[in-house]
C-alpha cells in the first residue's frame, strides 16, 4: 500500500510514518527554528534508508548546521534508495565540508538507476579534496541524464529546492554581493570534477555554477576536457564568472566543448577572466565545431577584449550556420570601431538568427563603430527580435543614422530595444535614427533610449513626424531624460496621429 502523504516539514512525523510505503517524497526542512543537526541529519538518514521503493525525492535541508558527520551520514541513508531515480537536495550553507562531501559523492554512486539530479552545496566549505570525492561517486551513475549542480562557494541564500541563481548578463552593479569564503575548488578539484562528469556518457542536461572559486587555466583545461567525453549533452549552462583561465584556459575550455557535437543549447558565463585575443577567437572557432548550436548565451563582460579579438569573435560566430538565438555580453572591454564593425560583419553571416541580443556598453566605440555595425546586422535578414545596448560610447548623428540605417534593411523585425543612452546624439542623429527604422515595415514594438544625449525641446516636432514613418509601429516606449527638455506635448501630438499605434510611453523628465 503506497503512502498517501508524501509531504513533510516536521522530521519526528516523517519518521514515525510507514516508511517502506513511501515512493514520492517531499522533505521540507529548511531553516527549522530549532536547527537540524548532524544527530537530526543521521536519524533522517536512518528513515531515508527505510525507503525500499523510493523513486523521486525532493529533500531540503537548506540553513541547517548537520555539518561533516550529517553530511556523511544522510549519504549513507540515501545510497540505500537503489530505486531512486529523481533526486534534488538542497543542503545550501550546512558545512559539511570535503569529508561530508566526498561520502554524499561515493553514496550517491550506489543509486545506478538516479536519472534527474539537481544537487546545491553552495557555501559548504568545500575544496579540492570534496569535489574530487564528489566527481568520483557522480562518475558511477551511468544512467544520469539531467543534472545541477551547485559549488558556489561564496554565500548567497539563492532560494527554494529548485536553486537556479542568474548568470548576470549585464553589468558588475547587477551582481549580488556576496561574502568571500575560505574553502574553494582549485584546479585539481575542477580537474577531477571534468573526469568525472565525463563519465557520465548518457548525460544530456547539465547545469554547473562554480562561481566563486579559484580555478585557473589547468582547471578549466581539465574540465573541458572531461566534458568533451559527453558525446550526448544536448544543453549546457556553466558558470565560471571570475576565474583566472585567460586565453589558454578558454581555448581549453573551448577545445573540450568543440567535442560535443550534439549541443544545441549553451549558456557560458566566462565574464571578468582575463580572456584575450588568442582565447576568445580560439574558442569561437573550437564551438562552432558544434554544429548543432542553436541558442547561445555568451557573457564576456569584463575581460581585455579589443578589435583583434571582436574580430575573431566575429569571424568565428560567422560559422554558427544553425545559430538562431543569441545574447552576447561584451560590456566592459576595449572594443574599438574596427572590432565592432568586424563582429557585426560577422553576425551578418548567420543566416538563420532571429532572435539577438547584444550588450556592447563601450567607452570607444564611435561614428565609424556604429555604421559598421548596422551594416553587419543588416544582413540578419531573418532577425524578428533584437537588443542592442550601445550606451554610453561616443556616438554622434552620423553613427546612429548609420545603426538604423542597416537596420532598416532587416525586413522582418518586429521587436527592437535599443539603447543609445550617454551618447553624442543631437536632433540631426535622432531624426536619421527614427527615419531609417521607418523602413523596418514590420516593426511592431519600439523601445528607444535617448536619455543623456543633446537633443532639445524644439526638436520634437520633426521627431515625432519621423517616428510616424513606421508604419506598423503599435507599441512605442521613448526615453528623453536628461535632455534638453521640459515638456514633450508636440511629440506626443505627432506620434499619437499614428492610426496603428496602441500604446505609447515617454518619459522626459
């Protein structure tokens, strides 16, 4: 007779229940008010292991303190589950260390039938030793086909058993702070970490945060390369923002994931790594060996990335031939006009991109920048959706016709946010701009940032008469802060003489 409750808060009710009926199951005992410790953990265990036909468990025990023993223990109760198959267990800021770890690892590689795992330890003091003890027990599951896991090591309360933190894709102020902590995974535990996933062949799914360790260029290396032995991963999302790998790390990095020919979606967040030239263009050049890829997310931010390595970015993501989503972070490098036009040239020659997002926040990026650039994407002749941050450059009246004059040749696009705030933009650039766009006849949803430029009151008139040229335009958000303007009524009174136009929004003060 299967158990009828199969969820728990309260640990005496779990374990005076028929544990042997229970086949779903739902713990629940995150930051209790009188806190789980190892000798609540090791009696947990005890009940978990009672569990003969336990198939999906969700356990959280996040804010506790079961510490190393706990930890030990509650692996040696779950490595009795052999039936399990869906696990997710959040033991988030527990310090249970590398011995704790390291036997949750080696239990945990007793469950051959686990196929979905999603495991937080972040913030549990775990170093080289932990993760290498981890990987091996993890290698055993030759059935795992969808995994997350967590080794953040600087705290940050994420939230609920689900545990998914942002990779941040915008700028260093969008980050949460979070508190450096002492115990954190060097090369040989990344290293070890890469022998080990690459064990598990049938693995599809994989979600890795290593935020906040001490990973170099021989880590990386060794990650990659265990990775590169997924021959079945399909989707990757992995976290390594501010490591030490430079270019040799990222062209490791690089070389393992060329391997994974299956791979149609990837997330990479590399942003504040010391990549350069070498490192960036090999690795564009080593994923475009993925000739699935479909939807990629790449962060870059803050790295020294200038022209000659926006222009290997560039020649590379040329090749992505099934390239359909993109969002690339390059925010904070030192990106001139050459790179930027190269990188556009290059964007220009994925046939099959529709939806683009691009943060390309440079202080060097100028007329001859932005003219190239829309030049490239011009070519994006499937593009719908597009994101374009070019704030706070040094952008004038030629460089942003030149922008929206490519982009006007992008016939499809029916979504653009376009953000040209902190630039050098006068009334002559903003007419060209909103005259150029009125050639995108599909464009639907308008978004504009112009705050911080020098464009002034008197100039809203033929601004509003230009915006009336988009045709198709039903959505219109117009951002003027901080310009030379007090009131916005001849504005608004041209563009709402649109006859399609359904919504519209503009904020001037």
């Amino acid at each position: 007779m299967l158990q009828q409750n199969n969820y728990y808060n309260n640990l005496e009710e779990f374990l005076s229940s028929s544990l042997q009926f229970f086949q779903v199951l739902h713990i629940d005992l995150n930051n209790q008010g009188n806190q789980i410790d190892g000798i609540g953990a090791s009696n947990l265990a005890s009940g978990l292991g009672k569990c003969i036909i336990l198939s999906n468990l969700a356990l959280d025990l996040r804010g506790n303190q079961i510490g190393a023993i706990g930890g030990s223990d509650l692996g040696s109760g779950l490595g009795k589950c052999t039936n399990l198959s869906n696990l997710a267990l959040n033991l988030q800021g527990n310090q249970i260390g590398d011995q704790g770890v390291s036997e949750l690892g080696f239990s945990l590689g007793k469950c051959t039938k686990l196929s979905n795992l999603a495991l937080n330890l972040c913030g549990n003091k775990i170093g080289a030793i932990g993760a290498s003890g981890l990987a091996s027990g993890l290698g055993k599951c030759s059935n795992l086909s969808n995994m997350t896991l967590d080794l953040l090591q600087k705290q940050f309360i994420w939230g609920g058993i689900g545990f998914e933190p942002p990779i941040s894709l915008l700028r260093p102020s969008d980050s949460p702070t979070r508190a450096a902590q002492p115990f954190q995974i060097n090369d040989e535990g990344a290293s070890h970490l890469g022998v080990g996933l690459g064990k598990c062949t049938n693995l599809s799914n994989l979600t890795l945060y290593l935020y906040g360790n001490q990973i170099g260029e021989i880590g990386v290396t060794g990650l990659g390369s265990g990775l590169g032995k997924c021959t079945n991963l399909q989707n990757l999302t992995l976290n390594l923002q501010e490591k030490q790998m430079g270019d040799a790390g990222a062209l490791g990095l690089g070389s393992g994931l060329g391997q994974c020919t299956y791979l149609s979606n990837l997330t990479l967040d590399l942003s504040d790594n010391q990549i350069g030239a070498i490192g960036v263009s090999g690795l564009a050049l080593s994923l475009g060996k993925c000739f699935k890829l479909s939807n990629l997310t790449l962060n870059l931010l803050g790295n020294q990335i200038g022209d000659e390595s926006a222009s290997g970015l560039g020649f590379g993501l040329g090749k992505y031939s099934n390239l359909s989503n993109l969002t690339l972070n390059l925010s904070g490098n030192q990106i001139c006009d050459e790179g930027i036009s190269d990188l556009g040239s290059g964007l220009g020659k994925c046939p099959n991109l529709s939806n683009l997002t691009l943060y390309l926040q440079q202080k060097q990026i100028c007329d001859e920048g932005a003219s190239g650039l829309g030049s490239g994407l011009g070519k994006c002749t499937n593009l719908s959706n597009l994101t374009l941050d070019l704030s706070w450059s040094q952008i004038g009246a030629i460089g942003a016709s030149g922008l929206c004059s490519g982009l006007g040749k992008c016939t499809n696009l029916s979504n653009l946010t376009l953000n040209l705030s902190g630039n050098q933009i006068c009334v002559i650039g903003a007419l060209g701009l909103a005259s150029n766009l009125g050639q995108c006849t599909n464009l639907q949803n308008l978004t504009l940032h112009l705050e911080f430029n020098y464009i002034r009151e008197e100039d809203l008139s033929g601004l509003g008469n230009s915006f009336r040229k988009c045709t198709h335009l039903s959505n219109l958000v117009l951002n003027l802060k901080n310009n030379n303007i007090k009131k916005s009524k001849q504005l608004k009174i041209k563009i709402l003489k649109s006859k399609r136009l359904i919504a519209f929004k503009i904020q001037h003060q």
